[in-house]
C-alpha cells in the first residue's frame, strides 16, 4: 500500500515538474514568432504546440530508452484525446466561448485525422520499426509545411516592428532567458523520468498495463500545458493560437511524440490495447474536427459534447479490458 501511495506522490510530483517547467519553454516563443511575421495560428499550431507538447515528448525518449514503449504510446495517443475532447471542452467554461475558421479547422483537422491513421496502421502490429518511428516523425514536417502553406499569413492587426522593438528590450536578459530555458528542458526531463518510474510501479502493484495507465492518467497531467496556455490565449483574446496549439498538439503527439523515442531505441507496444483506443480517439477527433467546420465556434453545448466524448473512453475499459 505504502509503495502505491508513494508512486501516486512521485507521479503528480513529476507531472507538476514537467508542466511548469514545459511553460518556461513556451513563454517566449510566441513573443519571437510574432516579431518574425508568423500569423496567430501557426504560432500556436508550430511553437506552442510544441513547447507544451514537451512532456509527452521527454516520456517517449526516456520510456523508450528504459524498455518501456508502451508508456510511450499510451501518453502519446491518451493525450491527444485529452487534448481535444477534454481540454477543448473546458475552455469554453473557463476561457469563454469563441470562433474558429472553418477552412483553418478543415486544413489541420484533416493533418489531425491522417496523422492518426498513420498511427493505427502501424501501432495495430504492436511493433514500431525505427523505419515507421522515422516515417511519423518526418510526417510531421509534413503537415506543418500543408498547414503553412494553406493557412499561412502575416498578423492581422500587429506591428511586426512593433513587436521586434519589444523583443529587442528583452535582450539586455538574453543570458538569463537561455539559462531559465535550459533549466526547463532539465526539469523536463527529470520530471518525465520520475513520472515513467512510478508508472512502472503503479503497473506492477495493481497489475494494471502500463498502456492504460499512460493513456487514462498520465495523458491527463501532461495535457496540463495546453490547458494552462490555451487559457491564457483566449483571455487575452489570441483564439487562433488556443484552437492552433490544441490541435496542434494532438499533430504532435500523433507523429513526433510517438515516433521520436522508437526512432533511438525501438520497443514493442501493446498493440491488443492501441489499436482500440487509437480507434476511438480518430473517431472522437472526426466528430470534433466535424462540430468546429459545421458550428464555427466553440462555445458550452460544443464543449460538453467534446467533454462527454471524452468520459465515454472509460467504457473501452469494460468492453475490451
């Protein structure tokens, strides 16, 4: 009991760990983007996204090096559910409801949902090869240059100048700024091995796979960082960089995130229980990525059908498991 208790501690020790240290890393990329010209969207479906997708990321490379794939995959995949039923739904009671673009929704939501085949295709043989490891962390060169392409503009509204003037006032802390960044991405990685130990731990004491603890718990702290910036995005009235990172995100995790640790240290993983969570969760970002073209908005009845798409994975766990 105590050594359950114990791996519990260290597990939200090392979630919180990876969260605030994850921000570091976010805070100033939207700051060096916008003074490059970089539209809203992009900014949040590039940077952002991947700022607070460094945790799912320091748990595949660290997992993976450990012998532990399975972890690796239940974040990845566990958390872009999360991120786009459970954190999209929250945002709207916290943050407010707002609008999206249906032509910027179709172009990433469409990357979204073929980066999620990608992944069933493969994660269904339980087997990631590092040649499929380096197709879906190539993949997401890919869709980053289809949404840049199609999506792509200057700031509607903001002074590139403007913005380059404000960044050059920070630099006299240059030195600082990069210290603080480094130290994130060690707090990062620290927090993520802490949080792979007690998953390890927690599986063996309640012979629970490690698959459905990363997926079910797990994916929901290192979801916490696009919760805490999408937040911060909407209240300061930036949506296309909320919506961008989100989605975003769930790019990410379906393509870097899950392929760069296999890409070093290839593992197996449970492909008996990937493949059905895989398929709910392309299910479940379809019907999302469907509300947000149809509606153009995000607002609270969108927010808890996304909420309840979320809750209805639990019944995986007593059909299948």
């Amino acid at each position: 009991m105590f050594d359950i208790i114990l791996s519990i501690s260290i597990l939200i020790a090392g979630i919180l760990l990876m969260v605030v240290s994850s921000d570091k890393a976010v805070e100033h990329s939207i700051l060096v983007a916008s003074a490059m010209g970089m539209s809203p969207l992009m900014i949040g479906v590039l940077l952002v996204s991947l700022g607070t997708d460094l945790p799912e990321i320091a748990n595949s490379i660290i997992s993976c090096a450990l012998g532990h794939g399975s972890i690796n995959a239940g974040d990845s995949i566990g958390s872009v559910l999360t991120q786009l039923t459970l954190v999209l739904g929250i945002l709207p009671f916290f943050g407010g409801a707002f609008k999206v673009k249906r032509d910027e929704i179709i172009v990433i939501g469409a990357c979204e949902v073929l980066a999620l085949l990608l992944v069933f295709s493969i994660v269904e043989k339980g087997n990631i090869s590092r040649i499929n490891a380096l197709f879906l962390v190539g993949s997401w060169a890919l869709y980053m240059l289809i949404t840049k392409v199609i999506t792509g503009k200057n700031l509607g509204g903001e002074d590139p100048a403007r913005l380059r003037a404000e960044l050059a006032d920070k630099r006299a802390g240059e030195a600082y700024s990069m210290a603080i960044a480094v130290l994130g991405f060690i707090g990062v990685a620290f927090g993520a091995y802490a949080v792979i130990q007690s998953v390890i731990t927690l599986s063996t004491n309640l012979k629970v796979p490690e698959y459905l603890i990363s997926f079910f718990m797990v994916s929901i702290g290192t979801s916490l960082p696009e919760l805490a910036v999408d937040l911060t995005a909407l209240r300061k009235g930036e949506c296309e960089i909320a919506i961008g990172d989100i989605i975003g995100s769930c790019i990410v995790d379906a393509s870097f995130s899950i392929g760069i640790g296999q890409v070093f240290f290839p593992q197996r993983i449970s492909g008996e229980l990937a493949s059905p969570t895989t398929f709910y969760t392309l299910l479940a970002s379809v019907i999302v990525i469907l509300t947000l073209a149809v509606r153009e908005k995000v607002d609270k009845k969108a927010g808890a059908l996304f909420i309840l798409l979320y809750l209805l994975s639990y019944i995986l766990l007593f059909i299948k498991f």
